[in-house]
C-alpha cells in the first residue's frame, strides 16, 4: 500500500506534534502545519515532514492559497487533521461573537 499523505494543523505541540511524529513512523508522508513555523515547529526539523506556516485564523482566501500550495508537495491529501484551535473556557451567553470567531477582541482575552 502507497504511503498516505497527511496534512496535519497545529503541530506546535500536544496531540499535532505527536500525531506527526506517529504518521512518518508508519512511514506515511506529512504536511506538518503551524503558525510562525519557522520557531514553533522548529522541534519537527529532521522528521521527514514538510513544514507549512499556516494561520488558520487567516481570511479563508489566505487559507485556502497557503493549502494550495501545500497539496503541491505530495500532489494530494488523504488525511486531513484539523488540530489547530484554542481553548477557550466561557459561558456561551457572556461570550462575545467576535471572540467565538476566533477574533481577538479588546476584552483582555487573548489566543
């Protein structure tokens, strides 16, 4: 069976960086994605994986640009772990939409 090609968010740390490392073993191929990932997933140099600077928070025109390219380094995705986010510890009814959207908001909530 050809190896599959896994595109993996939020590989900073955690579940992405561990799901990285778990797919290369299984001698899969990975598009390993984060934001800043020139610092953040530095950790993931010298894995086989390929390294996408990706900000899911982005317009979805940026994001889907960024994608693009990434499906150009295998030609194709099998698996898509869509890992990135945040947690955000709320009562839904004293949360502001902005900050639901992922928008950083002048309340002193931060991502």
């Amino acid at each position: 069976m050809a190896p599959l090609v896994w595109l993996i968010t939020g590989c900073s740390s955690g579940f992405g960086a561990q799901l990285v490392h778990s797919a290369v073993a299984r001698g899969d191929k990975v598009i390993a994605t984060g934001r800043n990932a020139a610092t953040k997933l530095k950790h993931l140099e010298g894995t086989g994986a390929a390294i996408v600077d990706l900000d899911v928070s982005l317009p979805e025109a940026d994001v889907k640009k960024i994608v693009d390219e990434a499906v150009k380094i295998y030609g194709k995705i099998d698996v898509l772990i869509n890992n990135a986010g945040y947690g955000m510890f709320a009562v839904i009814e004293e949360t502001r939409y902005l900050q639901l959207r992922g928008r950083r908001v002048q309340t002193g909530w931060s991502v």
